[in-house]
C-alpha cells in the first residue's frame, strides 16, 4: 500500500532562517505530488505542484521553492523565511489518471 | 467572488440527525469533485469523490449539479465521531486543486 511522510512533525524557525521541508511517497512510481499550506484557521492554499522529476509548477508567488530530485521525493525550501510563512505545511500525491489526492501528516511551521 | 465556497457553518447537531452541506463552484471547466474531512490539527482524509450521477457510501451521499455548478453532501445517522470540518475540494484534471474554506461539524451527545 501507499504511504506518504513528512519531516519534521513541528519546527519553529526564527525570521530570516532558511527552511527545509522534505516530503516521500512510498508504494507508487511517478505521482502527481504537491504542497499546501494552511494558515491558522484559513483554508488550503496549492503552493507547488509536479507531474515528474524536475517539472514544478507555481500556483503562488512567494520566498518559497519546490524541487523534486527524486521520482517520489519533493522539497519545500526557503531561503530567508518570513512571519507570514508560519502555517500548516502539507503534501500530497496523487496517482496518474486518477485525481483523489492523499496527504502526509503535514509539518506545523512557527515562525518567530 | 471565491471559486469555491462553502455554507460557513458551523453545524452543531445531536447525535442521529442528518446535515447537509453545500459547496458552490466558478470554474464551469472544473472536471472533479470531491469531499474531504479534516479533523482540528489534522491532515485532511479524503471521504468520497463526487460522481455526476451522485453516489452513496453508507451513511454519506454526495450529490452534484454542474449545470448550476453546486455540490452537496448529506450526513445521515449523525455519529460523534463526524465531528470535523468538512472541505469541498474542485480540480481541473490534477493540476488545479481548489479547497474551500470548510464546514465545520459538530455532533452533540
């Protein structure tokens, strides 16, 4: 069966601090992969999305990247961060040709 | 006006009841649609794709119109443990993910 992690469960960062945020799936090949975030008491937001190794699409524009060095690997990197960055970080896959997204336990970022 | 909104809530009903939740979407191109729950401090779960023909899983039916481009679902038997922010969830093939804002649920002993 499939499984996605996320790492760390929570870290707080002071401002200014660069960001690492590391997301795998296991038990697939060549998913659809994404990252969100969630302000505290706001919906979902799409930050990034890739359909494959290298490819990485930008749904808003901000101090942060994605990268996906690996087929079932996908980053979420910062290099100075921000107040407003603080939020519930979550990824998610999804199988080609099939558009039911399936999340990670999500990383609680505080920046202070 | 927001491309996916949902009935603002919150929804506190006794235990046994049926609810039902609304979700309105812009995007007349959005080609699926799906329902998700979110349990406070949580990953949101994924409770059940919606079908253009509405379909049914135990106690939870989802329902959509696309013609006036409105989503629902319906809880019946109302259990504690359905207490949850319920998110309404539009795509355009894979690539364009909108999530409403979420209607939170609470079922009362």
């Amino acid at each position: 069966s499939q499984t996605i992690h996320q790492w760390p469960a929570t870290l707080v960062q002071p401002v200014g601090s660069p960001l690492s945020l590391e997301c795998t799936v296991e038990g697939t090949s060549n998913p659809n992969l994404y990252w969100y975030r969630q302000a505290a008491g706001r919906g979902l937001q799409l930050l990034f999305y890739s359909v494959g190794i290298g490819q990485i699409s930008s749904e808003v524009p901000q101090n942060l990247s994605a990268s996906r060095p690996q087929d079932r690997q996908f980053i979420l990197s910062s290099k100075k961060l921000l107040l407003s960055d603080s939020g519930f970080y979550l990824c998610a896959w999804t199988v080609r040709g099939s558009y039911e997204q399936y999340f990670g336990p999500g990383t609680r970022l505080t920046v202070t | 006006r927001k491309e996916v909104e949902q009935d603002p809530g919150p929804f506190n009903v006794p235990e046994g009841a049926t609810v039902a939740f609304n979700c309105t979407y812009s995007n007349s191109a959005s080609q699926s649609f799906f329902w998700y729950r979110q349990d406070c401090r949580k990953e949101p779960k994924l409770l059940m794709s919606v079908y253009s023909s509405g379909n049914e899983d135990g106690r939870f039916t989802a329902q959509l119109n696309r013609a006036s481009q409105y989503i629902s679902l319906l809880i019946r038997d109302s259990k504690l443990s359905d207490s949850a922010t319920y998110l309404c969830v539009v795509d355009n093939y894979g690539q364009n993910f909108v999530f409403g804002p979420g209607t939170r649920l609470s079922v009362l002993p």
